[in-house]
C-alpha cells in the first residue's frame, strides 16, 4: 500500500532534475518539455509545474545543482592545508578536471544556435550573477582561516577575481587542468606576497 502514496516532494524535485538532465543531454533544451518530463518521471505535468515552475526555472534549477557539486569540491579542498596558494591550486585543478568531465556542463557550452543558446547559456555568461555569488561567497567562508595580510576589501576583490578566472577557464578551457591550476595560484601568490 505504501508504494501508491507519493514520494516526498525533495525526491520528486531531484527526480525532476535528474530526469531533465538526461532527456536535456540525450535530446538537446528545445526537446524538453514539461509534459515530456512528467511522463519521464511518471508524475502530472501540473506536478512538475508545482515543483520546478516553468522551463526557465528549470534551466536555472538544474544550473543551481551543478554549482553545488562543484562548491562541494571546493569546500572540500579548501577545507585541507594552510596554504591558501596550494589550496586555490589543488582547488581549481579538481573544478576544471570536473568540469571536462561533466556532460551537462559540455553540452550546455557547446549550445551555439536555437533555445538552447538563447535560455541556456546566458546562465553561464550574460546571467551568471547568482553563479558568481554562490561561488564568491563559498571560496570567501574559507579565506578567514588563513589570516591574509588584507583588507577586507582587498580580500574581496582577489576572491571575487580569482572565482572569475576559475569559471573563465571552465567556459573555455585553454590548457591543461593541472597547467591552469598552477597559472592560476602563481596569480594568486602575487596578490597574496606582492
């Protein structure tokens, strides 16, 4: 009898998610639709409207959940050491190498014609403001830990420029994980140690 009740309104969201993911990789952003998605997920579509909102929500939703895999990796390395120079190294190598590897995130770079360029891409580009908040706010909860020789808005705009060039070289990648990592703490080493 318990298997007819519905699941918990977080399962049907993830399932959302997940499912729009797939059929978004699998069939391109102007083949999902709401409908379409119900039927993936085996529930109404006034659920998914209920649950997600409407497409651009979704779009936004599913840009939100990869952020939050990516800041778990940062949270994760950041978290270990006491050199923030080899942390932001050992941090943004383990983001690019994430980010080759993630077809949603390729799939949505590559969008250069059609719906999928004109409401998926400005998440990343033209629209990315609560991308690069999230972000700064993140790798900005750790900073305190290393007691830096700056001010407070110094630290902000080193932070803030450091998650620019991290998310620069996600958007468009031009060399290695490791390489880009070691660039980008030799820049960071110079704003830190003159």
């Amino acid at each position: 009898m318990s298997s007819l009740r519905r699941p918990p309104a977080p399962v049907v969201y993830d399932r959302l998610l997940d499912e729009a993911a797939q059929f978004l990789i699998e069939h391109g952003w102007g083949a999902v639709t709401m409908a379409k998605l119900a039927d993936r997920v085996g529930v109404s579509r006034q659920t998914v409207y209920n649950t997600v909102g409407g497409k651009q929500d979704l779009a936004e939703a599913l840009v939100m959940r990869e952020l939050a895999s990516f800041l778990a990796l940062v949270d994760a390395e950041l978290g270990q050491g006491d050199d923030l120079v080899d942390a932001i190294r050992r941090t943004a190598e383990q983001v690019f190498r994430a980010a080759a590897h993630n077809p949603l995130l390729r799939y949505t770079l590559s969008a250069t014609h059609g719906k999928d360029a004109d409401e998926l891409l400005p998440l990343l580009t033209t629209q990315s403001e609560p991308l690069l908040v999230a972000a700064t706010e993140a790798v900005t909860a750790h900073v305190p830990r290393f007691a830096l020789p700056l001010s407070e808005r110094e630290t902000r705009i080193g932070v803030e420029t450091v998650v620019r060039l991290v998310l620069s070289h996600v958007m468009q990648p031009s060399s290695s994980p490791e390489d880009a990592a070691a660039d980008l703490a030799w820049i960071a080493s110079q704003v830190l140690h003159g």
